[in-house]
C-alpha cells in the first residue's frame, strides 16, 4: 500500500470474462518510481506481459489517474488510458481532458484494470469506492452521443454536476485499429487505438458518479508555494494567459495560421508544407486556404462557448455551431473539439479547407469514436492512392460529402474501402504496395507539424514510444514558441538532446496527470514544488526528471521486447528525401533524420534503439527478462515472433 498524499491507494481489477471485481493497493516504491497515471499504467501493463494479442482477452486496459489529478493543481483534470495497442503492436498511452480523470479520484480509485472479455455487451458504474458491471446490450451499436445520453438517466446523477462517461461508439465495437474512447464532453482519448481495446473486450461505456472531493496536500505549505509560483507562471505567459494568451483566445488552433507561414503545414497527404504552396503549384484556387479552419476564423465566425476542464482557468476547449449542408439536407452541428490536429488531417492534409465541414466530420468522428488524426490521415492516404491508380475508389481531394459518409462507414467496417482503411495505414501500405503514400511512424499517422520544417519533431515522430505523435515530447514548444527557449526550426544539430528532454518532462506530467498545456508556463521547478507539497516526499529536480526518464525507458523496453528496435525508428520517405521544392521557407529542406538518432542514442545510452540492461538497472527497472544487450554493443532484442 501507499500513504502518499494524493493517491486514494485504491485500485479496481476487473475481470470482464469473469463478471468479478477485485480492489488492491498500490505498492508504495512502485509509486514512487513511476509516479502515477502514465508511468504506472504502463507498468500495470507491462506485467501483464508484453507478447499478448492487442485483441485478445490478456490484454490490460488501464484507466489510471495520478497523484495531482482531481486536486487544486491547475489544469489536473486529464486520465490516462494504457494498453498495447492494436495499431501499432507498442505499449501505448492515450489521454483526455475533462472531468474523468478528477471525478474517478473523487469517487475513491486510483485506477481502473480491465482484462477478459465479457461474453455480451457491459458497461462499469463507479461510485463510492466500488464497481458494477451492467448490461450494455440495448447502446451496443449505438454511437456515443446516444449512449451517454442513455446511460446519464440510467445511473440518475448529471454530466457536468456529478457524473463523467467514458464510452466506445460503433468505432470501438467493430474494432477499428484506431478507434478512440470519449467522454462526455467530447475530449477524447484518441491515439493508439484504446477504443478498439475496449471494444474488443464487449466493454461500452464506465460511468462515474462522485461528488466534489479533493485530496488535500500532505505538506499544505510546500504544495502552497508551488500552486502560487504555477498560477502566476501561467497568468503571465502569452500563451496561457487566461483571456489573452493564444491558446486562450482561440484553443490549439491558433497553430494553423503560425504553421501555414513557416511551410509547417502537411497539406495534401504531406506532398506541400502549406496550402499557400499547394496554391502556387496548381493543385487547388483561391478558395483552398488554411486560414479558414484557424482558430482565429473560427473564434470570429462559429464559436458559440468556451468550456474548461477541471481546475483549468486557459479554457482552450472552443465550442461551435454550424449549420452545413449535407447531401440537400440541412444539418446542425454543435460540439466542442475544433482541435488544430483535427483541422489539420480532415482539412488542408486531404485537400479540405471547408471550415463548416470540417466541424461536421470532427463531430461525426466523436459519435462514431475513431480518432480524427489517423481518419483524416487515413483518407487523405486514400486520395494519393487513388490519384496514383493504386485503389479504385470514387474519394477526390476536398470531397467532403464523401468524406462525411465514409467516416460513418468506416466505424461499421460498411464496404470494400472502408474495411481497408479500418485496418489502419501500415496494413493498407502493405496490402497496396503503397508504403510511401503512408504518412505514419510504427503504424500511427503524423500530427500537424512537418518534420522537414520543425526537425524536432522529425526525430521526435520517429522515437516516440507510441507511433508518431507530437505529444510525447513537444518541441514546437521551442521551435515555434520559444519555451523555454527560441531555437531553429530547420537545425537539426541538438535536437536529439531537446527532444529527449522534452520527452521525459512530458512523461512526469502524464504521470502527474496534468495537462501538458501548463508546460507553456510552469517548469521542472513549480512540478517538484507541486508534487512534493501533495505527496509528501522531498524529490530533486533531478531525481523527478530520472523518474520521467524512467518511465520513457520502460516504454522503449516493453516495445524492444516486441521486437522493436532503431529501424523502426524511421519517418515517411517523403520527408527524407532531396529537398523539396519551392515551398516557401522550407524550400530545399529534408529532415536529416540518421543525424539526429545518432545524437539521441547517445544521450539516451541506447543501443541501436534498444535499453541496454545498463540502463535498465541504472533506472532501477526490475520488470521482464531484460534485453540481452549491453551498451557495448551485443545481441538484439527478443522477437515477438
């Protein structure tokens, strides 16, 4: 067990092929060494095994907040989901905003372990430190808007008052590779796959009913000076500044006009690096313009609220309404998640810049729960193939009355395209000889940040323990941004370095659970003020960031046991090859990706991208059999096969 502030030391195993439900503590030196939500459903994970089948009833999925989530700490209103993903064969972490993640702690659990597979259709109501399993037969089929609206009257509490949902629409349940769990307020746990996880374990919907129940610090004054040094980073920085910082003001989206400029923009499957180039070049008129899915447009045009997570004062959720025609029909759209990774894949990336469509196809992506990264990725792929002759399918560049459709027919695996693109890009390349038309690293298609004008995020996409994804270190923070400082976006020297020290902070602010968000303005600093006040303990600076690194390595570890190793540490041939040309600012650039791994290698102490058990041991890793290398050089990592 743990006694550490923050934690309710409180977790649920649930066993769906069974109907049980077991509660255990949590061992205190494993909270201690992987922090929280993150690091330790990774773990959770981990022990499971690292060989099981994605879709198999041995695979864990685990729910798991962190020892900030649900407390006065800002922004600390996140939940990580954990499993081994389906889409990419790595361990995987895909989180959401909201009020999840603080009401599960409030309703007294830690985390929640789902394993089996339930013989027909479940969903789990947690309340007052205890789970139970209910019939889902009657939303089995349902999308996700329908069925939390079901499920709210059927436990009696209220979204937004004293209850949080976490469901799978058809996406999940026909097992789309990169199908998402949402919650109630449309943020999604997206990436990885998680909802397919789910689905495949006939498990729909967790509903948690709690009241207002915040965990107190253990060392209220501690914990006192960090809040206040972390409130006054974030009310003074220009991008969280509440009502006046860019994110504030128009959410993520106000990187579509600020990459569009700098020829950072992956438009028309990542042939141009803005739509300004695509312009010029002939491909589209005028009228295909990204300005027209900004967040600056659509703050001026279609936004109508500004809803917040948990303990959140930046507001960075922007919701909209529009009223799109579909098919003759006139259609009312109102959701909150015009995300710039949205607009980015459904617009400019398949040769769309309709800013109401895009809406559309963002909401009919959360009913059907498949994330909007790899659906509109996974299209735009589609369109190349098509152009090239590769696939017969009747899908055009910006055609978004059958992009609308298609997004729908997706999630039922509904027809000959729609089975293909379901199964994700790596499977499609395969099937079509069409590996380079894919945009994705380890099966995961890229977010909005081109790699041959941010070089970070170049080895960061290719490193990255989940498949490609801006999230597992975020250095457009730095490249764009200037935080904590300003560097060169087309420089590729020190990258490795950057990228593997944004990498490790993000993890500890995944395990925390906080949004990364607050890393615009707080640093190592206001995090070990924050988490020691709460916790109890007397961590370093240094001894958080080896926690981060730890956790970054036991990920890396779980994947090399997999069989993973530095050629799958790879980006699209398109971004490697001779620089492009005239395109703007990027012009003549390539990502010099070897460069940069070799530079990250070192750093990290890793062998051809595997943890020597050097390493493993340093970190004080004590899961698994090791790697059976050492960092002198030796034998590869165990296969999978």
């Amino acid at each position: 067990m743990t006694e550490l502030g923050g934690f309710q030391d409180r977790v649920a195993r649930v066993d769906l092929s069974e109907g049980s439900v077991d509660y255990e503590s949590i061992d205190e030196e494993d909270a201690k060494k992987y922090i929280g939500a993150r690091g330790l459903g990774v773990k959770y994970v981990f022990e499971q095994g690292p060989d099981v089948d994605p879709l198999g009833p041995d695979n864990l999925l685990a729910f798991m907040n962190g020892p900030l989530s649900g407390t006065q700490v800002t922004m600390s209103g996140r939940i990580a989901v954990c499993t081994k993903s389906p889409l990419t064969g790595t361990v995987t972490d895909s989180h959401h905003g909201g009020w999840s993640g603080a009401r599960l702690k409030w309703a007294g659990f830690d985390g929640l372990l789902f394993e089996g597979e339930a013989d027909d259709p479940v969903y789990a109501v947690v309340e007052d430190g205890e789970v139970e399993l209910r019939d889902a037969s009657h939303v089995w089929g349902e999308g996700v808007h329908q069925t939390r609206e079901a499920l709210e009257e059927e436990v009696e509490g209220s979204y937004g008052k004293n209850l949080s949902f976490m469901g799978i629409g058809p996406g999940g349940e026909n097992e789309v590779r990169y199908a998402c769990i949402i919650n109630e307020d449309d943020r999604a746990s997206g990436r990885g796959g998680t909802g397919c996880v789910m689905g495949s374990k006939n498990l729909k919907a967790i509903v948690v009913k709690s009241g207002t129940k915040m965990p107190q610090p253990a060392d209220p004054e501690t914990f006192k000076e960090g809040h206040q040094q972390a409130m006054q980073a974030i009310q003074e920085s220009d991008v969280t500044a509440p009502n006046e910082g860019g994110l504030s003001q128009f959410g993520t989206n106000v990187l579509m006009n600020i990459t569009e400029e700098m020829s950072g923009l992956p438009t028309r499957n990542g042939k141009y690096t803005s739509t300004r180039d695509a312009r010029e070049d002939g491909f589209a008129g005028e009228e295909f313009d990204s300005e027209k899915v900004s967040g600056e447009n659509v703050r001026e045009n279609i936004l109508v609220d500004e809803p917040t997570c948990h303990s959140c004062p930046v507001a960075c959720k922007k919701e909209v309404e529009v009223q799109a025609m579909h098919k003759g029909e006139e259609m009312n759209v109102r959701m909150e998640s015009y995300e710039f990774e949205s607009a980015y894949a459904l617009g400019p990336n398949s040769g769309n810049t309709e800013r109401d469509d895009v809406a559309v196809m963002i909401d009919r992506c959360n009913d059907m729960g498949v994330d909007t990264i790899d659906t509109g990725n996974m299209m735009a792929m589609a369109m190349e193939m098509a152009e090239e002759g590769k696939l017969e399918a009747d899908l055009d560049w910006g055609d978004t009355e059958t992009m609308i459709d298609l997004i729908e027919k997706i999630a039922y695996h509904e027809g000959e395209l729609a089975d293909l693109l379901a199964e994700g890009p790596s499977r499609v390349a395969e099937a079509r000889d069409a590996q380079e038309n894919s945009l994705a690293v380890k099966g995961q298609t890229i977010a909005a940040y081109d790699p041959r004008c941010m070089k970070g995020m170049g080895i960061g996409y290719a490193t990255s323990n989940r498949g490609a994804c801006h999230l597992r270190g975020y250095t457009p923070a730095a490249e764009i941004l200037g935080i904590p400082e300003k560097v060169d976006p087309y420089e590729w020297e020190g990258k490795g370095e950057l990228t593997a020290e944004f990498q490790d902070l993000h993890a500890i602010s995944d395990s925390f659970d906080i949004c990364k968000f607050n890393a615009f303005a707080e640093g190592i600093e206001e995090y070990v003020l924050q988490y020691n006040g709460m916790t109890g303990r007397d961590v370093s600076e240094d001894e958080l960031m080896e926690a981060g690194e730890r956790v970054y390595n036991l990920e890396r570890y779980y994947n090399n046991l997999n069989g993973f190793d530095g050629s799958d540490d790879s980006l699209p041939e398109r971004f490697l090859e001779d620089g492009i040309p005239g395109q703007g600012a990027s012009e003549g650039e390539y990502c010099e990706l070897e460069e940069m791994k070799a530079e990250y290698y070192d750093y990290r102490g890793w062998v051809d991208g595997v943890v020597p058990d050097e390493k493993l041991d340093e970190l004080g890793i004590e899961v698994g059999p090791g790697t059976g290398v050492s960092s002198e050089g030796g034998a590869a990592a165990p296969s999978d096969d």
